[in-house]
C-alpha cells in the first residue's frame, strides 16, 4: 500500500492525499490550493495524475480547501463515487455552487477586460454544470457507518467537531490477508465549542494522518470566548465605531452568531444591528438547521425551546448586492459579518476598504488566516494594506481572538493523538500546516513516545507495510 502526499503538505490548503491499494487508488480529499494567485491557478487547474485514473474520492468535510477542486476533477474524468457524511454533501452543493458561480464571473470579467486587450478569453476551472455532476457523484452517510469503497478497503466516519458534517476517518485495509488501519483527522475540531459535538476518538490505528493547523500554539480557553468578544464589542461601541468581522461562510459564521446569540440573550451589550452579508452564509445556515443530528446537547435544547440561535434580535441576513453596498453608507454601530474568510475575494472587502481606515471601527480575526492573505498582513497589523489594488492606511483596531479557533490546538492534537495506543502507531504524518507548526507538534509527539513522525513535502511518498 502507497500513500502519496499531493496537498496541504507544508501548508494548509489543497487537502488531497492518495492511496493506492489492491489495484484501487482512492483520494482522501480534493482541495483547493490557496495562495499566490499564479501558483494557484496552476496546482489547481493540473492534476498530478490523470483523473480517470481515480476510483473514488473520500471527503472529510466540505470545506473549500478539502472539498473545493472536485467539480474540477469530475470535469477532468472523474465518474467514480464521493463518499462524505450527509451533512457534508449538502454543504458541497451550496458551497462548490457558490465557487463555481464566482469563478464563471470573474471569467467573464476577466475575457470582457481582455477583449478590450486583443488577449485571448478566460474559462472558469469549473462551471456550476460541473457542480452538479459532481453532487450527483456524492453519497452521504451517517457516522460510524461502515462503507466499502474500494477493494478490500472499509471506511467509518467519527465526528471531528471541526464543522457540520466532519469527519475523521478510519480506513480499515485488507491487503492480500494483511489488516491495516490507516487514519485521517482531515479537520480536528475542540471540545466544548459552540453548536457541534465534540470529536471523537477514532481509535488505535496503525498509521495516521493528522492536520497541524495550530502544532505549535495553544489557543486561548472557550470559557472566555463570550467575555473576550464583549470587551471587543463594549470597547468598540464606546468609540461609537463597527466590528467587521471577516468569517468563512461555513462553520465559522455560525459559531459567531451561536455566541452572539448568547450574549444578547444575556444582555450583555446593548441592541445592535448584526448583518451577515454573505449569500453563502444564508444557504450554509439553512443546511444547519437541516442536520440537528450534529449538535450537541445545549443546541438541541435550545432549538426545541423553540428559539433561532441563527435569528435572534437584530440579526438580519443579506441577499442582495444593493443591500450589502447600503451597509457601507451606514455612520451608526453595528457588526457586520462577511465572506471570505481570509479577505482574499467577495462582500468583506468592500467593507474593509470602507472601514479600515476609520479609527473608531474594529476588524475582528475569529479564524486562521494563511500566508500571502489579506487576512494574515491585518493579523500582522501591518499599518498599509492594499485592496482592489489601492493602498489603505490601517487606522481600526485588529482585535484577534483565537478562542474562536475550530481547530484543534497543540494541546488538544496531542491529547487526540496521545490516546492511540504508541505500540500499535507505526508513523505519524504531519499535514495542513505551516513548517514550524508541524515540526513543533512533531517535538512534543516524538516526546511522547511516538518517534517516527514525519512532515511529508508535496509528492512525497510512503510505503505502509
């Protein structure tokens, strides 16, 4: 059995590992790549290998950079089958719809421009056609539902808490009468958050994969999150001042909104207008509330008392393009919760050009923000940031509260990782994360008795015995 790394190796986007057994190659994810913009036109649009040599894929969650190149493998040759949770299939039809209708209009944009050039037209990676082929290849189960998927190998779902519908898996392998198990964390959530359930063990494994999104940080406790975000808001409105918050449509939003609602319900900062304006967000928590078998207990309890954790108060969603422009006319308090999540393209842009340089105002980073973003230079606190291609002075407060993280920290990954039996774990690989997170959570593994951990650049390859 091989197992080759071909993204989120070194880095945090482009999930997608392949394992090649029994005559069958199975892809664990099918991710975007997200960072500079040439290189990421390139690794994304080029497959290393030919995709009708895939027979399946097997998908953790449904976010963009696990989730968000498969329309573009199905398009490429791809006809075999997407196992997910059936949560994360109904998350991949708003979200991948959502991508490819970006990408059909910055194509068209972008052919517009260039006709004007003499330079030859643009094709978007992926058309929403694409998409629903691909739904259409998608099957959805429920955890610790066994599933064959490929010749002698078995799937079972665990709920990794990261978002609605994650899952770790675990690969049960029959190769030529040998047993193998082989796992993969995808997205490790935390424990005690908002809204979800908290991850589960998966097990004793023989081989694991695990992200190191945050190996080297410990994140600061959940039982200050809603004091955290109150001092941020009172701080703020004493100014007279807006929060902008940039926040992933899927998972990260609703969090936000879940703690806000308890705030308000609390009255624990005085009525305020909340706008989410993200047509993602609105179709993603129309899927939440769809899928209560995800929940933990408080949500459920909440729900059946017949409150809206997602429609509380003053929470209005936006739609339309022209409502979301009028938000910028707006001179009063408010939060303002939009896409994308690491300012690298849609509705949050506009409002951080509008925003950004009026000191009374606050941009609130609630989640992680890679290299070469938007997202990381405000995280950074760099004081000019370049927008549309215009230079803006930074003069609102960057407030970061990375108790709002859904992944796991270092703390947690090794409590995770540490439960599995250290005699039966022959390696450990270390993927989506940054160098220097890896190898600090590869540090304190190693000191916990698991000696063979590897950080796997892209491409590289390992034989599992």
């Amino acid at each position: 059995m091989t197992l080759q790394f071909l993204g989120a190796a070194q880095t945090v986007t482009g999930s997608m590992h392949l394992v090649s057994v029994n005559g069958s190659r199975l892809l664990l994810d099918c991710g975007l790549f997200q960072g500079k913009r040439a290189e990421s036109i390139e690794r994304n649009r080029v497959f290393p290998f030919e995709a009708s040599t895939i027979d399946a894929v097997v998908l953790s969650h449904a976010h963009i950079d696990h989730a968000g190149n498969l329309p573009n493998l199905v398009r490429s040759g791809f006809t075999g089958p997407i196992y997910a949770t059936s949560a994360t299939r109904d998350l991949c039809d708003v979200m991948l719809h959502d991508s490819a209708h970006i990408q059909e209009r910055d194509a068209e944009f972008v052919t517009k421009r260039n006709k004007r050039r003499g330079e030859p037209a643009v094709e978007p990676m992926y058309t929403e056609a694409d998409v629903d082929k691909t739904i259409q290849q998608m099957t959805g189960f429920q955890y610790r539902e066994p599933i064959d998927v490929g010749q002698g190998v078995r799937v079972e779902f665990f709920d990794a808490g990261h978002i609605l519908g994650s899952a770790v898996m675990r690969l049960e392998i029959d190769e030529h009468g040998k047993k193998t198990t082989l796992g993969f964390t995808g997205d490790l959530g935390r424990k005690n958050m908002p809204i979800l359930r908290d991850p589960e063990p998966v097990g004793n494994v023989d081989y694991l994969i695990s992200e190191s999104t945050y190996g080297g940080r410990i994140h600061d406790p959940i039982e200050g999150m809603e004091r955290s975000l109150a001092e941020v808001i009172e701080r703020t409105l004493r100014r007279g001042g807006k929060i902008i918050v940039p926040a992933f449509s899927v998972g990260k939003t609703q969090e936000f909104l879940h703690v806000l609602f308890r705030l308000n319900e609390s009255n624990r900062f005085p009525e305020l207008p909340i706008y989410v304006d993200s047509p993602l967000a609105v179709n993603a928590t129309e899927v939440f509330r769809s899928h209560p078998e995800c929940f933990d207990d408080e949500t459920l309890s909440i729900l059946m008392g017949s409150e809206d954790p997602f429609g509380f108060g003053h929470l209005r969603y936006i739609r339309d393009v022209n409502e979301s422009k009028s938000l910028n006319g707006r001179k009063e308090p408010c939060i303002i919760i939009s896409a994308s999540g690491m300012c690298e393209a849609g509705r949050i842009l506009h409002h951080l050009a509008n925003n950004v340089e009026d000191q009374r105002n606050t941009v609130l980073i609630i989640g992680y923000m890679a290299e070469h973003t938007l997202g990381r230079r405000l995280v950074e606190k760099d004081a000019e940031i370049k927008i549309f291609g215009d230079m803006f002075t930074r003069r609102a407060e960057v407030a970061v509260l990375n108790s709002f993280s859904a992944h796991a920290g270092q703390d947690e990954l090794l409590k995770y990782i540490g439960a599995m039996d250290v005699r039966m774990l022959k390696d450990v690989f270390l993927v989506h994360g940054e160098p220097k997170q890896a190898e600090l959570l590869g540090e304190k593994l190693k000191g916990k008795g698991f000696q063979r951990v590897h950080i796997p650049a892209r491409g590289d390859r390992a034989e599992l015995s």
